[in-house]
C-alpha cells in the first residue's frame, strides 16, 4: 500500500469579540464570543511518517 499526502483546508475566521466570562469547575474558562468566518483559509498538509 503507498502512503501519500493529502491537504486539509483551515478555514479562517475574524474574532469579532472575544471575552473570558468565568471559569467551569473543571478549570475550563467560560467565553462570550462573536465571529464572522471569511472566505480565506490555510492548507494543511498531512503525510504519514515511516
């Protein structure tokens, strides 16, 4: 079987707000957030190792 490698698309996004609200008991932190997603994204290449 031949490995070989592929490209996943990381869409972006513009953090319109971003604001720490709290804090859940398992440490997690509790946010308020607003984003607009934009018609831009990375490529990520992803290959298997020996």
């Amino acid at each position: 079987m031949s490995a070989r490698a592929e490209a996943w698309p990381a869409p972006a996004k513009l953090n319109l707000l971003l604001h720490v609200v709290g804090r859940r008991a398992d440490g997690y932190h509790l946010l308020q957030t607003a984003f607009q997603l934009v018609d831009l994204c990375d490529r990520l290449w992803i290959e298997p190792t020996r």
